[in-house]
C-alpha cells in the first residue's frame, strides 16, 4: 500500500520516536487518517478510502 504513494523510505530513530508519541497507537493513527479522508473527500467528490480490489 505504501509503494502506491512512491517509494517507501525508513525512518530514523530520530524521526520514528516523535512520530509514535504522535501517532503510538492504532485509534489516533484512524483517527486522523479519517479526518484527513474527509477532507480530500469534500475537496475531490472521486476520491475514494474504499479498497478498489
């Protein structure tokens, strides 16, 4: 899923650590993807968070 973005690239220590604080457990991680999918969603009526398989 990530390669339909680009290429994945890892992150370092430095970088992964604020990001968990940020985003350290799976129902803030939907959370926001959600609000962000509701956004683009109202801005591009095509657009779809539906798996297209």
């Amino acid at each position: 899923m990530a390669e339909t973005a680009g290429t994945p690239r890892i992150m370092s220590d430095e970088e992964a650590e604020p990001a968990h604080r940020q985003f350290g457990n799976a129902n803030q991680a939907r959370h926001s993807f959600e609000m962000l999918a509701d956004i683009i969603q109202e801005e591009e009526p095509g657009f779809s968070t539906e798996n297209p398989r």
